[in-house]
C-alpha cells in the first residue's frame, strides 16, 4: 500500500475518525470494511510516513497501529503521534507482540493492545471502548481524564487484590510474569496501573498505592529480578 486512502460514509456527519496504519493490503481492506460498516469514517495508510502525513493533513480520533511496517518502526509512529497530538486514542494491533512491547506501549497512553489474529468483535469492541468519550472531546484541545479521589481508591485496591493474587495463586503469578497486561484483563486498572504491575515499576507503586506487604511486593520484586537477570 503506497498511498493514503479516505473512505467517508455519505451524509454521515461529524463521526470518529480513524487511520489504519497497516501494510498488510487484506488486513487494511477488511478492517476498513468492518469499521466503516459502524459508521465511523476511516483512512488507511500502509507506511509509518505516510500515517505522519495524513495526521499533518487532518485530526484523527484513533489510530489503530500495526508495529511492523516497511519503512518506520510502528511504535516510533505512536511517540510522534502521542507527542505531537496526546488526545489520540491508540490500539495496536500486531502478530509479533511480547511483553515488553506492550509495556512500553501502555507507558505511551495506547489504549489497548490486539496480538494477531483478533477477531471482528475484538476489534470493534476496543474501539468503541476507546471513543467511548468521543462526544465529549472538545476537536482541538487536549482532554486530560480527571482522577477522582474515589478513582484513585479504586485503583489502589485494584492493585492490592492483583498483588495479593500473585502470592496466593501460583498459576496467575505464573501468566502474569510470562504474559503481562493480558493476565489483568479481568480487572478495572488503569493503563499507568497495568505498565506498573508488569514491568515491576516501584516508583510508580510507592507514589500512587500505599501500605503494601513484602508478601504483596514479592512479585515486583521477582519481575525486577528478572529483568536484571
């Protein structure tokens, strides 16, 4: 794919618009497709440069990015674009995911993080959980998500009850070591929350959770042995 391509639904109004960042032709087409059928107004783009062109030609609600391009690192692609445009939603989408790509891809604000093959409803689900917000976004000015106290409490439980897992039940201390984020998908953490318990981020921990036990840290400890070793 070589060229930007717009697809706009006729009479559709102001609707959330998305750029596909996919050389793959088959999976850029079908994801096109099955967007466009939701009524949402989608570009495609099938290099890294050409994804940084269509963000300088239009605002863009959401990228949906592939990792592996034939030009750009797609992670490159998200700093950009998270640099420059921080209230663009990000889901990636890849086939050669690991761990620590998806860390650091939560460290970056992506909302969500597709390994390959997802399906149709995997992928419609997470965008529309993703603009979930959209009417409320202004279309020029930076949203920042205001963190009630009674948020923050939530979290700070939400990381009490992963960690006491970890210590109580080997088999989720064991995908949660070898899988990271996926193993949290039943729990309601934020991304900052989520990067944090994977990559063993204590500074993190120590500022925003309180009143940890040794025996809760164990697995932070262990994932930062890990990663030194």
């Amino acid at each position: 794919m070589t060229a930007l391509r717009e697809h706009r639904k006729p009479g559709s109004g102001a609707v959330p618009q998305i750029l596909v960042m996919e050389d793959d032709l088959g999976m850029a087409a079908g994801l096109e497709m099955a967007l466009s059928e939701e009524g949402y107004e989608v570009d495609l783009a099938g290099t890294g440069r050409l994804a940084l062109e269509a963000f300088e030609q239009k605002r863009f609600d959401l990228l949906v990015a592939d990792l592996r391009l034939p030009d750009i690192d797609g992670m490159q692609i998200i700093e950009q674009i998270k640099a420059r445009k921080p209230e663009t939603e990000v889901i990636v989408i890849t086939g050669y995911g690991t761990a620590a790509t998806a860390v650091k891809a939560m460290k970056l604000g992506v909302h969500d993080f597709l390994p390959k093959p997802f399906t149709e409803d995997q992928i419609k689900t997470a965008i529309s959980e993703a603009l979930a917000g959209y009417e409320e976004k202004p279309a020029t000015a930076v949203v920042k998500k205001a963190k009630t106290e009674k948020e923050k409490l939530i979290q700070k439980q939400e990381v009490h009850r992963v960690l006491n897992r970890t210590a109580e039940d080997q088999n989720f201390w064991s995908d949660l070591m070898d899988n990271g984020s996926t193993a949290l998908a039943g729990y309601p953490l934020s991304q900052e929350a989520k990067a944090a318990i994977v990559s063993g981020d204590l500074r993190w921990i120590n500022e925003n959770v309180e009143g940890l036990s040794r025996k809760q840290l164990m697995f932070i400890y262990k994932r930062l042995e890990r990663e030194a070793w």
